[in-house]
C-alpha cells in the first residue's frame, strides 16, 4: 500500500489534508492590517477586518475534498457560503489548473475539476496553494487513488 503525502487514508476513503499554511499568512495579513488600523485611529475599519480574518478563518477550516472509492464519488467544498458538490468519477472531464498572478508575483493557484451534471459542464475547487507543484503533487495523488482502484477511465 502507498502512502501518500496530501491525502489520508480511512478504508476506501481518501480525504484531504489540511493546508494550513495559505490560510494561516490570509489571516494573519488582515490581522496586521486590523493592528495598524487601530493604532492608526480607524478602529471601525480594524473591527471590519478582524471579522473578516474571522470569516476567512471560518471559511478555510470548513474546505474539505475526499474521494470515495466505494462510491465513486469525489466530494468538494470550497469556501463559506458554496455548498458540498458531489462528483461521480464517471462525471470528471479534466483538472484546471488556475494561476492567479498580481504583477507578475504569483499570489494563488487553484485546483479545479471540471466535470458533466445535467448534461451542462461545471467546474468547482478542490484546493488551492502558491506554488504549481504543490497542485501537481495533489493531482498526481488524485490519480493515483482513482488508478489503484484499477477505474478504467482516464484522468
């Protein structure tokens, strides 16, 4: 049995690890901007972004992405207000990969899959992360999990 880096194993489901760190330097970022909103006079403005940071906390420790092996299924959530997606393998047409650049300084890249429901294709986020071969790492694992289970379809 592999073990794998970014996924943990219970029975025939893979869930996602935790990604700490893209969230952790969000959240930090608007409590330093909250800090000096405060020391600069504009408490109002600090308060809006501590409930922000809060928000984006929320947000981040609610993400979560699994693979199901005994349903084919993937199941994703990103962000706070979406809701959890439910993926039959059968359904998946690619990954995207999205790269999110300010000034030519890459801040954001994002993981998606793409994917048929009611014969229109939609496309939701699986995770995200700075750097390209942290998402290439995840799809590779991806890959793996589908394959092992000798799915005859390709990613």
């Amino acid at each position: 049995m592999k073990e794998f880096k970014k996924f943990t194993k219970a029975g025939n489901l893979y869930t996602l690890k935790r990604q700490f760190g893209f969230s952790i330097i969000v959240v930090a970022l608007f409590l330093v901007f909250a800090y000096i909103c405060f020391t600069s006079k504009m408490s109002m403005f600090g308060w809006g972004l501590i409930a922000v940071s809060a928000f984006c906390a929320i947000a981040f420790w609610l993400q979560h992405f699994s693979i199901d092996m005994d349903d084919k299924v993937m199941t994703a959530k990103m962000g706070l207000i979406k809701k959890t997606v439910y993926i039959p393998l059968t359904d998946i047409r690619n990954f995207r990969v999205v790269k999110i650049s300010h000034n030519f300084i890459r801040t954001n890249v994002i993981l998606n899959v793409s994917y048929v429901e009611d014969g229109k294709e939609k496309v939701t986020g699986i995770t995200q992360a700075f750097t390209v071969r942290a998402i290439q790492n995840t799809i590779n694992e991806i890959e793996e999990i589908i394959h092992s289970d000798d799915h005859s379809r390709k990613v």
